[in-house]
C-alpha cells in the first residue's frame, strides 16, 4: 500500500489517540504519538485521565472493531480479568443511563447480539497501547507537552513543536516536521 506521507503526530495516548495512531501506520512512514503522562509498562491509573477510575464497558461494536484492528486483544483482555456478559441475561449487569436504570430481568431476544465486555480503564488502555506500540512505525514519546503546530499558512499544518517536561520548554523543543497532504484534501 502506497503511503500518503511521511509523518502524523497524534496529540494523546488515551484510547481515541492510540487507535488514530493504529489506523495512521497503515497510510504513514511515521506516526508518532505525544503524551502528557509518564506512561507505564503496567496496568496503572493515569493522572490524565480523570475518569479512568471509572467503571468501563466495552459493548459488542467496540470489540468487534477493537478485534479487527488487533486480532486476539479481546482473547487477552479476557485472560487478564476481564469479564465478558455475552449470554444475554440482564440480571448480570446494572446499567443507569441519565438516572435511570435499564430493567434487569429476561433476556435479549438475539442474546449474542449483544456481548459485554466489563473492565477497568487502565486494563483496557495499557492492552491497546501495548499493541500500538509494537507497530514498526509507530513510535510514543511520553512525558512530552504539545506546544504548537507549525504552520506555513492557517490551512498547511506541516509539524509540531513539542517539549520534554522534564528538561523544560525552551530552548529545549523537539520540532516534529510533517509533510502535509492535508491542504489538497481540504474543503475550500
């Protein structure tokens, strides 16, 4: 497959940044993910991600995406303490939404239609960052800040100014330099 430029930068590792990441390797040389945090190896909480203590769910869409894009990642999560409700029974599981809560008795007509996965946060994260991470051409700078895109005009985003947050801005900034092709493919 023929690749549509040279660099991405993605702004974040939290899970919308990891799959952009994900899906840019296929049409990039380089994707390269900057992020705030520290991130671990482990299965930990971040302090950029305020919800991330929360309770998640992933519904049956999301896996089955999730599976397309890393084949056997819902196996992986499952084996490591991830709960899956995929028989249909609604008593297994206390859904509120805006207050109320979804009646928790019968089952669903077509139980496999809906099959949910019930984990935590981090353990859903650190699984999908470990697998952007073993991508050729994907590479994740942690404890970096995103200062500013480098642009020639309002519509040509051709790179990124980022920093380490632990040597300080500047003069100490990194310059990621993009080639574009977003202004061809822009609407006027």
């Amino acid at each position: 497959m023929s690749k549509l430029g040279e660099r991405a930068v993605v702004c974040g590792a939290g899970m919308g940044g990891l799959l952009a990441a994900r899906v840019l390797a296929d049409f990039y040389q380089t994707v390269t993910v900057v992020e705030r945090d520290k991130l671990s190896d482990t299965v930990d909480q971040r302090r950029g991600v305020p919800q991330g203590r929360h309770f998640h769910v992933l519904w049956s869409r999301g896996a089955q995406e999730l599976a397309r894009l890393f084949p056997g990642i819902n196996e992986e999560l499952v084996a490591d303490g991830a709960a899956v409700c995929d028989d249909g029974d609604l008593s297994q599981v206390s859904i509120r939404v805006a207050g109320h809560e979804l009646h928790r008795s019968g089952k669903f007509g077509d139980p496999s239609a809906v099959a949910l996965h019930l984990l935590s946060r981090p353990l859903l994260e650190s699984h999908v960052r470990r697998r952007v991470g073993a991508i050729d051409n994907v590479e994740i700078l942690d404890g970096h800040d995103f200062v500013e895109p480098i642009a020639a005009t309002p519509h040509r985003v051709t790179g990124a100014d980022i920093v380490n947050r632990d040597t300080g801005r500047w003069p100490r900034s990194r310059q990621l330099r993009c080639k574009s092709v977003w202004p061809n493919r822009m609407p006027t």
